[in-house]
C-alpha cells in the first residue's frame, strides 16, 4: 500500500522527512504492515498542475496512491486530486469565511501575501510563530526535529512567487463539492490557531452528507502542527483504513 503525503504552505520534503520516516517506521514496527510506503509530494508541483486544470498529468501523478494525506494547505490540495482516500491533517475544504463557510477572514491571508513582496524571512517568522507555538521540538519521538527553525528555514528556500500563488490559492479555492464517493479522515487539533478546530467541524459536517465514510479525531490541546504526532496520526490512519 503506498501513502502519499503532501507537505503544507511553505514546507518542503525536508521539512516533512521527521514525519515521513517515523509514519514509516510504526508500520513496519507496528503489526509488521512492511507493504506501506510514504511517497512524498511537493506542494508546489501539486499546486501548478491543479491550477493548469490538467487532469491527465494529476491522474498520472496519484495513479499509484490509495491514501493521500495532506497537512494544511496540503490537504485542500489533496481533495482536488482523483485519490479517493483522503486524510486531512490540520485542514479543511475551504479556508476563507464566505459563501456560508466556516474559516478565517480574508485579511489575514491579504496581509501575508502583502507582506511576501517586502519580506519573505517576516512573513515565514510570523507564520511560523503562530502555527509551531506547541510543538516546535519532537518530543513525541527520537527523530529530534526543530519544526519552527525547519519551516522557516524551508521558506526562505522556496521561491517567493510560489509562496504567494500557495496564498492566492488559500484565498480561492473551495473543495466543498469534491467529497463524493470519498473516504475521509480529519485529524485536527482543538487549540489550531491558523485553521481553527471549528473548521473541522465544518468539513465533517459536508462529508458526511456524499462521503463514503466520515471521521473526525480532535487532538487534544494540539495546535496547527501536528506533524510531531507521529504515532497518533499513524494509529487513526490504521484503524480508519485498516493498515494492519
């Protein structure tokens, strides 16, 4: 079985590799379930092919998934996929508050992409303060990961345009009609201050609704990464999808 995973805004593969490895080794340490890969994916790319509307080279892309998994901005990604597995981590089906949605205003997004064009390093900081607030070292395992210094270091290595077309994305995407026929897991923390836990809530809410099957897992007291949860994201991914 290979798994997918497609890294948040501003994230890179060595960002997620800490994740990637230790979802890796509870597998195959776990039950022995040495069939399951991690593949992993970069936003960016994700991002420009959905943009282009090229459905030919986004089926190409995923033809060998069964379950996507996509952390923030990566999960919004992963519902415009064909994969039919899903697991959402700290995401959602739209972020910006209109239309009836549940989300964050606008402003907050309009003030990021502004503030890219004058300093990339700010902007990678600010974010990186509110979201790695709980868990900026890995105590959740031996992988020793500083997540806070890892994003913002992996932003000032992207390119700023991309950066901001990720923001523009978050702006206008919506994924509310894109959960049919789909299995669904949402892992999110209830003290997430960029998505917050509300937004969960919401995205369960519409699944449920077209959804082959539905499941919220509220992390207690976790924040917007929860990437250093390593062992829990693995065990409800199990059990949702039956890894073992």
């Amino acid at each position: 079985m290979r798994v997918g995973f497609i890294s948040g805004w501003g994230s890179d593969e060595q960002f997620s590799l800490p994740f990637m490895k230790a979802f890796s080794d509870l597998a195959v340490s776990d039950g022995g379930v040495e069939s399951v890969e991690m593949q992993y994916f970069p936003w960016v790319d994700v991002l420009h092919t959905i943009k282009a509307n090229d459905t030919a080279a986004l089926s190409q892309m995923f033809r060998d998934v069964d379950i996507l998994m996509g952390w923030s901005l990566g999960g919004l990604l992963a519902l415009h996929t064909p994969v039919k597995n899903v697991v959402l981590v700290s995401s959602f089906v739209k972020y910006i508050k209109e239309d009836g949605a549940v989300g964050v205003d606008a402003s907050a997004l309009g003030t990021m992409m502004m503030g890219l064009r004058i300093s990339k390093k700010a902007v990678a900081k600010g974010f990186a303060k509110l979201g790695f607030d709980h868990d900026s070292h890995d105590s959740h395992g031996s992988h020793g990961a500083n997540w806070q210094d890892n994003f913002i270091r992996s932003c000032m290595e992207l390119n700023v345009n991309h950066l901001y077309d990720g923001l523009d994305f978050l702006r206008t995407a919506d994924a509310r009609g894109m959960l049919a026929d789909r299995g669904i897991l949402i892992i999110h923390g209830d003290n997430d201050r960029v998505a917050p836990f509300e937004m969960a809530v919401y995205t369960e809410s519409i699944a449920k609704g077209s959804a082959t099957k539905c499941k919220i897992c509220a992390v207690e007291n976790g924040g917007h990464n929860l990437l250093p949860q390593h062992e829990l994201i693995f065990n409800e991914v199990s059990s949702f999808y039956g890894l073992k």
